[in-house]
C-alpha cells in the first residue's frame, strides 16, 4: 500500500525527513523505522482491520506510526489535544479497538479498548483488504461528524510526483490538510518541520532556522500573522509559498498580506474533511477567485452552491446520513460565485444572515471592520428579530484599549460608508476573548 512511498525514502536516504525539536531526522531512518513499526504492531496485537486511535501531534514516531498501520491495512483515527474535550465521545462514534498514545518526548504506549468495530462500512473496507482513515469535522457550529475514508484512494493521487519542498505541517494532525501535508510533502522527499507552539514568532523562527519553503495555513492564522508584525523580526528570505483555506478568507486581509510579501506566493486551497483537498490555482495573490478541481475532482454549482465528486471522497459518515446527491455528488453547502473557470466562496449556507430576504455573507462585513485600525478580531453572525426575521452583529476584538462607545460609533460610521445599509451591525460587542478554535479556524455562532 505504501511501497511508492518506501521508495521514494530509498531515493533520498540522506536526505532530511523530519525536523522535530530541533532533532533531524533522515530518510533512512525514516525508512528503516516504519519497517520497524510494522514488525512491532504486530507484536503489539494490532490486526489487519482494526480500527487503532494515534493520539499524538507529528513527531518521528507518529509519521512512522500512520505509515506502518496504513500498510498493515487498519482504520486509522488520529486525534490531538485539540479535541481532548470530545475524546470519549469520538472513541464511541469510531468503535475504536487499540489507541496509541505518543508524549511529546515522542514515547510510545499500546493500549486496548472495550469497543468492537461493527459499522457496515468497516466491513466494506476489510473486504477489500484497503486501510481507511477516520477524520472528524471541526463541530464549531454542531455536532462532529465522522468521516470513513478509503486510505488507499487518498494515497492515490500522491504517487504523481510534484515540487519537493521544505513544509511546516501547521494544519493537525488530525485535519484533512495535516494529512494531505504530510503525505504531498514524504511523496516528493521533501522536508516536514513540525511545530510545537502554533504562534507567529515560533513559526517564523522556524522558517528562519530551517529554510522552510512552504506553509499551509488558515486565513485566521494569516491575521494573527498581521496584527504581531512577527514577520518584522525574521529572515523569510526562504518562504515560497503560503496557502490558506479551511474557512473563508477576509479581502481586506488577503490584499494586506500580498503588499507586505509581494514575493510569497498566496495560493487559496480547497477540501473538506469528507472529499480530501482539491488542486487549485488562485487568480493572483491578492484575489479571493480561485480555479479549483482536475486529478480525479469534478466540480459543479446548483443553486449556487458548490457540489464535488471526487474518487477521494469518503465512504460516509458512521454517525451521519450520507451527504451525497443520487449520482455521487458531494454537497458541500458552501455558496459561491462564478466568474468562466472561477470561483469564489462566499461562506456556508448555513452562515448566511437573512436580513429582511436579503443575504449577507459574514466575511463580506468581517473584511469591511478589519479595514479599521484598532480591529484585531471580528466574527460576524446573526440574531433573531421579529421585524426582520434576523440583525446582523458583530463580536470585536480591540488591539488595544479604547473608549467603546467612541469606537461602536466610528465602526457603524466606516461600514455606513463601505456596505449596504441592511449589512451594517445593529449590535456591536466589544470582546477580549480569541475568536478561534484550537485548529486556528473562526468559531461562528449561529442560530
């Protein structure tokens, strides 16, 4: 099943794999200690078809680890301290058999659990003898789901050889784009230089030390970048390309970011958790459109919103009805705009603020306010009304301490002067508290 990534270690031996802690780890070593784990996992009890939970960040080990389970044909569910709240609840949805706890010494503990795999889909994968992978959604606004994928379908599209780059795995390990990272980066015998302190400074020292090329991110991320002027105090001579996705990106940031690295090239992504990550090719660095899809990916639009079938996509949901359309396509609720081969996201539809029959799209209003010097944070969402069915609002955070009520008024004067007035915030609340989740992503309220 991985044999075209053992290969692809054998090629590049001496080549640096893995930079953990400021530990260089090369391929041989990386080669030599999958084949390691894959003898050991046996020994442990692990069997072919078992579901095994890795509970770990990327390390040496946790690489090596996914490698040798995926070979051995098991169900993989990787899960980090991110979601340590919900643990027992996903370990439940999963039935998982043996959990794998890795420290962050990079040690290893085997345990069993009480749970038997059972799920329809489980047998589906057993039968053809494929490893699967399980990935929970980010549940911000609702209940997880859990999404079965085939493995092999996902290792699939990296047997084509692409650019080796040095990459900071910045998405979790437990994300679809930690997993698509790892796996693009390993395929071309690239570098993985992994984290531990997702912050602005530690990641640019990083880029710094290591010559990191690459860094998938998010658009909060990206914000965060922007406010410290972290990048005031390293050398990113190195850095290629940042790409971002996971949630939509604010213009007003996008724009401001391309100005102060005209030399890094911006590139938007697309995936979600039940489809994997499309190929895409951003207009130009400072424009929200993108072209995304080919290498096994369709796309169309109904209704405007955006629908994939993708050989990728997951067998289902083991906790969810299934999200596909009669001919097999992906609705992934997400509304956008056209423009010939181009897109543009607007947000979910289950974001969109209904104001009076007319829509507003969140990020529209979040990028007007962020226009404003003194905004750090914005989240915009709606509150019910009955004149008209709902108000738009916003949640503030400040860069530094001002009178509030001076700077409610002048943020309703700005978006008066830059929006629609039905889009303007009725309540505006000031907010010291981050607006994002463990996996660097808004957290939206909606009703």
């Amino acid at each position: 099943m991985i044999d075209f990534l053992m290969e692809v270690f054998k090629e590049y031996t001496s080549d640096e794999a893995v930079i953990w802690k400021n530990n260089i780890f090369y391929y041989n070593w990386l080669y030599e200690k999958v084949i390691f784990w894959k003898e050991n996992i046996s020994k442990e009890g692990i069997k072919k078809g078992e579901v095994v939970v890795i509970e770990a960040d990327f390390s040496p080990n946790s690489i090596a680890l996914f490698l040798a389970l995926a070979d051995k044909n098991c169900i993989i569910l990787p899960l980090t301290k991110s979601v340590k709240n919900k643990k027992q609840e996903f370990l439940e949805i999963a039935q998982a058999e043996k959990i794998i706890t890795i420290d962050e010494d990079d040690n290893i503990t085997f345990d069993k659990l009480s749970f038997q795999a059972t799920h329809e889909f489980y047998n589906e994968l057993k039968k053809k003898n494929h490893p699967g992978l399980i990935l929970f959604s980010s549940g911000s606004t609702g209940k997880s789901k859990a999404a079965l994928h085939d493995l092999s379908g996902i290792l699939e599209k990296f047997k084509i050889r692409k650019k080796k780059m040095r990459t900071i795995t910045f998405l979790l390990y437990d994300h679809i784009g930690g997993v698509n990272t790892l796996l693009y980066v390993l395929s071309n015998g690239g570098t993985v230089i992994t984290i531990q302190d997702r912050n602005p400074d530690s990641v640019f020292k990083l880029v710094q030390d290591y010559k990191a090329e690459l860094i998938p991110t998010s658009p909060t991320f990206i914000n965060l970048i922007l406010i410290s002027e972290a990048y005031k105090r390293y050398d990113l001579n190195s850095l290629k390309i940042v790409t971002y996705g996971t949630e939509p990106m604010p213009e007003s940031t996008l724009k401001k970011f391309s100005e102060i690295f005209p030399n890094i090239k911006l590139q938007q992504t697309y995936g979600l958790s039940e489809i994997g990550i499309l190929r895409s090719k951003s207009k130009s660095n400072d424009s929200l459109w993108v072209k995304i899809g080919g290498e096994g990916f369709e796309t169309r639009v109904v209704n405007g919103l955006l629908e994939v079938k993708a050989k990728s996509a997951m067998i289902g949901y083991l906790n969810a009805p299934s999200p596909f359309t009669q001919d097999g396509w992906f609705m992934t609720g997400d509304l956008v705009e056209v423009n010939g081969e181009f897109i543009k996201i607007l947000g979910r539809k289950s974001e969109i603020i209904n104001v009076g029959g007319e829509k507003v799209y969140p990020a529209e209003v979040e990028s007007v306010i962020l226009e404003i010097d003194k905004v750090a944070e914005v989240t915009v969402y709606g509150e019910r009304n009955p004149i008209t069915g709902n108000i738009v609002c916003a949640k503030v955070k400040l860069k530094e301490y001002i009178d509030k009520k001076e700077f409610i008024t002048t943020l309703k004067k700005y978006c008066n002067k830059k929006l629609q007035s039905f889009k303007v915030p009725i309540k505006v609340f000031i907010d010291d508290k981050e607006q994002f989740s463990d996996r660097f992503k808004k957290v939206r309220k909606t009703d």
